[in-house]
C-alpha cells in the first residue's frame, strides 16, 4: 500500500523558515519523481514545485511564486522528500501535500504564516 | 505563465451526465490529468493520460481529449460525487506543471 505523509507544519513568522518532510513508502521512491502542491484556505490546488529522479538528474523545478525561496530535495536512502521554505509570507500559508508522480498524495500539512 | 481553464461550477440532477472541461495550450501535446476532492481530505485520481482510469474509480467517471480541451466525463452522476474536480497538466517545455482553477460539481 502506498504511503505518504507529510510533516513539519507549523506557526512561523513572516520572513521564517520552515522545513517539511514527506515520508514515502510501498513504492519504489527513488525512481519516483516528488512534488509539492499546495492550497490556501478556501483555495484551488497550485503547484509548488518538483523534483526528478537521481536517474534524471534530481534537478528541479518550481512555481514562479515560490522560485528563490522554497528548495525541493530528497533523500532515496530514506525515501525522504523534503521542502525547505524560506522567507516566508502570509500568502504561503495553506495545506502543503506531497503528490508522487501523479497519483498517490499525502494528507498534508498546514503551514501558517502570521505574526 | 501557463494556464488550464475550467468552468467555476457545474450543477447536474442524479443520473444525468456530468462534464467537465479544461483548457489549455499545450494539451494537444501533454497528458490531463484529473482529480476529485472532498471537503476536508485529500485529492484522489480518477483519471490518468487523459482517459485512462485507476483500479478503484467506478467505470462512470471517463475522460477525453481533443485538440486544446481535455473533458472529464461522469455518466449517470450520484449525490457521493459532489466534489471539486481539478485537471492537472504540463508546460509545453514539460518544466512547470500546473493545476486548472477548480470546477465544483454540485449533484442535486
């Protein structure tokens, strides 16, 4: 069965950090590309970013939004994926969920940004 | 930046055939992608590659594609499948991967 689950939401002030994590399981993650997809409250589905395969070079690519400020990365050793986020606004504050490929997603994890 | 355009809403009486279109400049080269989701829970895959469907998902939900509009397809919708439906595809470079806006089905 597959898994994902996401963690490390929070409370963080405008201009904080933030770093989630997705925990991947009942499928083969390293071969697997990850992303990230957000919604604000209320909101649609948007896009954050993705990460290839080592096979394809890991490299990655984000929403103009977030571009500069989020870093997407993963460990396959773990079957880690990560999201780094910084300088954060109170825009990106919604439900952050890991999408594999494009079938299996995470519950999500609520990030606010407020002071 | 690329977009996929879906109607706001869609609003159909039990039994009746439900559709549902995005779209979007590079769909006649790229794949849609189509996904339900309830209040409060996670999205879930109905339909893949256009028109293919995950084990699990009844046989009434169908999807297609033709030229620059992808239509996601609910023949004989239940009450069970008030939803917002999203599509999901990619750039024409196949770099930046985007949502449509969202169509809420109402089933009543």
């Amino acid at each position: 069965e597959v898994q994902l689950v996401e963690s490390g939401g929070g409370l963080v002030k405008p201009g904080g950090s933030l770093r989630l994590s997705c925990a991947a399981s009942g499928f083969t993650f390293s071969n697997t590309y990850m992303n990230w997809v957000r919604q604000a409250p209320g909101r649609g589905l948007e896009w954050v970013g993705h990460i290839k395969s080592k096979a394809d070079g890991e490299t990655t690519d984000y929403a103009a939004p977030v571009k500069g400020r989020f870093t997407i990365s993963r460990d396959d050793s773990k079957n880690m994926l990560y999201l780094q986020m910084n300088s954060l606004k109170s825009e990106d504050t919604a439900v952050y969920y890991c999408l594999s490929s494009f079938d299996f997603w995470g519950q999500g994890t609520l990030v606010t940004v407020s002071s | 930046s690329y977009e996929l355009t879906q109607p706001p809403s869609v609003s159909v009486s039990p039994g009746q055939t439900a559709r549902i279109s995005c779209s979007g400049d590079a769909l006649p080269k790229r794949y849609a992608y189509w996904y339900q989701q309830k209040s409060g829970q996670a999205p879930v895959l109905v339909i893949y590659e256009d028109n293919k469907r995950p084990s699990g998902i009844p046989e009434r939900f169908s999807g297609s594609s033709s030229g620059t509009m992808a239509t996601l397809t609910i023949s004989g919708a239940q009450v069970e499948d008030e939803a917002d439906y999203y599509c999901y595809s990619t750039d024409s470079s196949d770099d930046q991967r985007v949502f449509g806006g969202g169509t809420k089905l109402t089933v009543l």
